[in-house]
C-alpha cells in the first residue's frame, strides 16, 4: 500500500503563484509515476501532469508553460510548481501515484484562483 498526503492549495489572484507537495510513504519502493490530477466544478477529474522515476514529465496542453513538475525521489515526494493562474485552473487537486499492478490517490487539496 502507498499512502499519499497533499499539501498547498488555497486561495490566490489570477496571475499568482502556489506550489503544491505530495509525500508518499508506505511501499514506496512500487512506485513508478507520480503526478497530478485536478477535478473542476462540475467536470471530470484530468490529468495535469506526471512525471516516470526516470525520464520526462508530460503535460496537460493547458498547463503547459505555467506548470512544472519535480520529484525528489530522497524524500519521496512530487511537488507542483503553478505560476500565472488563471480562473480556469480552479479546482481539487489529487496526487497520483501507481506501481505495476494499481494506482494511489491522495485525499485532495483545493485550489481556488480568483479573478
């Protein structure tokens, strides 16, 4: 079992800045990706980004260039950097984390941006 704890959100202006944490711990050793996932009012939950132990990240196209994404593997621990909010961006954030055989959500954290 992986357990998974988020930390970050909040309320911000259009055209701030949050950086959201997830720390993993359990089986951590299953890990493979890690990454985000948000849900909007009303709308599915989509992915926002995810990044392998080893090689690149992958973006939602409406993050692209705002976002970034960093895992320090020491501390097992995915971080999202989010610059130049939009309203649109509104939403529960989930951390994500799967092994070879399921996946891990966190518990979610809010994110509001306010125009």
């Amino acid at each position: 079992q992986v357990q998974l704890v988020e930390s970050g959100g909040g309320l911000v202006q259009a055209g701030g800045s949050l950086r959201l944490s997830c720390a993993a711990s359990g089986s951590i050793f299953s890990i493979n990706n890690m990454g985000w996932y948000r849900q909007p009012p009303g709308k599915q939950r989509e992915l926002v980004a995810t990044q392998p132990s080893v090689g690149r990240a992958n973006y939602a196209d409406s993050v692209k260039g705002r976002f970034t994404i960093s895992r320090d593997n020491a501390k097992n621990t995915v971080y999202l950097q989010m610059n130049s909010l939009k309203p649109e961006d509104t939403a529960v954030y989930y951390c994500y984390a799967d092994s070879a055989y399921r996946a891990y959500w966190g518990q979610g954290t809010q994110v509001t941006v306010s125009s």
